[in-house]
C-alpha cells in the first residue's frame, strides 16, 4: 500500500481546509494507505510534514484552491485536486493519486 502525503488550502483557511484534509486522511485509510496531510489554514500551517515524511512518501496530494509552495516535494509524483473535490470525492482522490 502507498503512504501518502499531502496539503490543503483554501482562501480562507478555516472549515475546508480541514474537512478536506481529514476526508483524504479516512478515504485512504479505508484504502489501507498510510495518509498524513498538513493543514495550511488561517492559524498557519498545523500537523506540518517533516523531512522524513516527504522523504518517506510514494505521491503527495495537494487539495488547494490556492497557491501551495510545491518546492519541498520537487521529483515527486504530485496530485492536484480542489479542496471541494477532496471533499466529495476523497476515494476518487486516493484512487487516483496510487494508479
């Protein structure tokens, strides 16, 4: 199974932030993907990914509506999706990001 890693962002960094992170975190879990997302919201970044777990990582998905610093995650394989289709289509994101 894949570990996972990833962001999420949205303008106003409150409510959809987090509830995209934490459906990408339960849909790959379901999967039986290790999953652990940072949270760039309006209290800054939370649950922030350490070296380790970028080095560790086989796919990063970045669920944002705006723009996220890409550069730690440079020749990996990276997912971008919207923090609403994180939402609504957590699986599909997962799917995707292990094909």
């Amino acid at each position: 199974m894949a570990n996972i890693i990833g962001v999420s962002s949205c303008p106003a960094g409150i409510a959809h932030t987090y509830m995209a992170a934490e459906s990408i975190e339960k849909a790959g879990k379901r999967l039986g993907h290790t999953v652990k997302m940072e949270t760039q919201g309006a209290a800054g970044a939370e649950n922030a990914l350490s070296a380790r777990d970028i080095e560790n990582a086989d796919v990063v998905v970045i669920a944002a509506d705006v723009t996220v610093d890409e550069a730690r995650f440079e020749g990996m394989r990276i997912v971008r999706v919207s923090v609403g289709e994180a939402i609504r289509g957590a699986e599909s994101v997962i799917e995707k990001a292990v094909e």
